[in-house]
C-alpha cells in the first residue's frame, strides 16, 4: 500500500474533520482516515501527517468552542436583562481567532523559493 500523499489534500483534511473524535487517540484517527482515503481511493496518508493534522483539528476545535462559550454567555446574559461585558467577548473572540491564525501558520507548507 502507498503512503504518499499532498500534505494539502483538503479531502485528507475533511476525513480527520468527519472522523476525529478528542477522546479517541491519533493512531484510532489514523486508521479511520486511512481506510476511508482507501475506499475513495485516495493514496493512505502517513501515521505522522494524520497525526500531525489531527493535533491542528483539536486545536482549533478547542479555540472554536471557546470563542462559542463567550458568545453564549454574552447572548445569555443579554436574554437575563443584563448588559453583557462586550469588549470582553469581543477581546475573547479576537484573543482566540489570532490563536487560531496560529495554529494554522504553524502548519503552513513552506513558501515556494523564488
């Protein structure tokens, strides 16, 4: 079996997204992905991109939920009739979306040389 593949294959991307769970370890995800890839038949990605991937997903999946928990306490709080700390949740929202930058500038490819 081949284990090549683009590190930017957004469809590699879309299985971890469909099929990681926080809870389930890499190697589990890795065995997911590779045997859906298979039957798309998308060339296996390697233990170590999934891997590698699968740790950018749970990143930002946990800054999303931060920045949802601080919208919704906002909403909350506005429902409750009382003024909800805006500069607050938007210095969250912000302080999580440049964190979410990041993480994916991290994980970038190289920049072609000129």
């Amino acid at each position: 079996m081949r284990c090549a593949i683009s590190p930017n294959d957004p469809r590699i991307h879309d299985l971890i997204r469909a099929l990681d769970r926080n809870e389930q370890p890499a190697a589990e995800t890795w065995r997911l992905v590779a045997a859906a890839a298979e039957r798309l038949g998308v060339p296996r990605p390697s233990y170590g991109h999934v891997r590698r991937l699968v740790r950018v997903e749970r990143a930002l999946r946990r800054l999303r939920a931060e920045a949802q928990r601080a919208m919704t306490d906002a909403g909350v709080a506005l429902l409750a009739g009382r003024v909800p700390p805006v500069l607050r949740v938007i210095e969250k929202v912000s302080e999580t979306r440049s964190q979410a930058e990041l993480v994916l500038q991290e994980h970038k490819p190289p920049a072609a040389a000129s």
